[in-house]
C-alpha cells in the first residue's frame, strides 16, 4: 500500500497592487502629490539607493494582506530604484520609508488621518508630513524612539533626512532643495527649460555675430596686408627700372 505524503494547502496570500482608491480627490492635491514626488525624484536622481515612490501600497508585515497604506509620497533610504507593483517591506531588506507625505483634500476624514498616524508611527516611518493646501497648513512629526513627535515649528524647517526647507508664506507652501532651488511644477520645470533654452539661443547667436565680425575684421586685415604687398613689389619693379637706366633710387 502506497501512502501519500500531506500536501500543503494553504493558500498563497495575495497583496493587491491597488487599494480602489483614487490617487488625488481634486487637482489642487493631484498637483501637490506630483511636484514633492518628482520633484524628490529629482533631487536624488543621482543616488541609486534611493527610493521614491506615490501613491504606492506598502505592506509592513508578511502574511497580512490588510495592514497597508499607501502614502502619497514616501522615500526609502537603502533601496534601489525601480518599478514595484507594492513595497513588500519583507521583500525590500526590512526597510520601512523612512519619510512619508500626505496631502489633504475635503475628502480626508480626522478618523483616517489618526489612523495614518498610528500606521506611520507604528512601523517605523522617521519623518512625517501633512499638508493642507486649502488652509495653507503643514504640520510635521519627527521620530524619537517608538514615538513620533510634533514639530513645533515648521516655518524654516531642513528635513533632516531630505535635506529640503519649507517655507510657509500667508499664500503657499514653499519647498526648496539643500541648494536652495525651489520645487516647481512640470509646467514651471517646462518654462525654465524653454526660457534656458532660449538663453542659449541668443548667446550662441551673439556669438556667431562675434564672429562674423571678427571674420571681417581678418578678411579687411588680409585685404590691407595684400595692398600693402602689392604697392612693395611696384616700389621694387620700380627700383629694378631705375637701376637698368643708371639711376639710383636711393639718391
């Protein structure tokens, strides 16, 4: 008699790639989630070891699909770049993003917002950001320990792990790289290129002027160089002339 080995049938758990819910609720937090996105992808375009991601569901814990949030923007230190479908973090060397952005929109609710909180709190996340671009409001919490803690003051605040400053003005939330470069827009982005590229084009045509004229200026030297060469060899003919008929130029 054959005796058949137990199979395993548990089965594989599944960690969806989408929640079913909308990235942005209106344009004005569309527009903000994309410029601190892709503009933190810019600024560490050059570090390969840097992780930037929106709207990305990020499951913490192996084997709980439900334990999930999915951050408008989040930045991980230590992990490469690259498409992922969700950040496994079990997956990704037991990185958590270190920081994590929310923007608000008339659809957040208090509920969900302090459940974020604890989620962020909870798994690791060192700096995290909410900003209301209604009320022109940032508010900001900064690992220490198992806790986050309030940040008292964010008007002038430098991240420590991003480096950035924001500045909050009666109007706006301005945000600027460690140079100083302020964060702009894909359309602002597309301006500055356009107008760089028209700067350029102006002085490449200053500089083919430059030179047209400085080819003038050779070319009258090379004319006034040849007329004098001409009006020397008739002084010499003229000299040769005299000689033959005894006449000493000279004299």
């Amino acid at each position: 008699m054959v005796q058949q080995l137990p199979t395993d049938t548990t089965p594989a758990i599944i960690y969806p790639d989408s929640d079913g819910q909308p990235m942005a609720d209106n344009t004005k937090q569309f527009r903000w989630i994309v410029v601190i996105k892709e503009n933190l992808e810019l600024l560490f375009s050059n570090n390969p070891d840097v992780f930037v991601a929106g709207d990305l569901l990020w499951y913490p814990v192996e084997g709980d699909n439900k334990l999930r949030q999915a951050p408008d923007a989040m930045v991980v230190f230590g992990r490469p770049k690259g498409d992922r479908g969700s950040y496994k973090q079990w997956e990704e060397n037991n990185i958590p993003p270190q920081v994590v952005f929310e923007i608000l929109s008339p659809g957040n609710r208090l509920k969900a917002m302090a459940q974020k909180y604890k989620f962020y709190e909870r798994y690791g996340v060192e700096e995290y950001y909410v900003y209301d671009p209604d009320e022109v409001d940032l508010i900001g919490w900064l690992r220490s320990g198992q806790e986050l803690d309030v940040i008292e003051e964010m008007n002038g605040w430098v991240s420590p792990r991003l480096g950035i400053r924001f500045q909050l003005t009666s109007e706006n939330l301005e945000i600027s790289s460690p140079s100083g470069e302020r964060f702009l827009s894909f359309v602002e982005l597309a301006q500055l290129r356009e107008q760089e590229r028209q700067r350029a084009e102006q002085e490449h045509q200053r500089a083919e002027q430059e030179y047209q004229r400085a080819e003038q200026e050779r070319q009258r030297a090379d004319e006034a160089l040849t007329q004098l060469e001409q009006e020397k060899q008739r002084y010499q003919a003229l000299e040769a002339l005299l000689r033959e008929r005894g006449i000493d130029p000279n004299q």
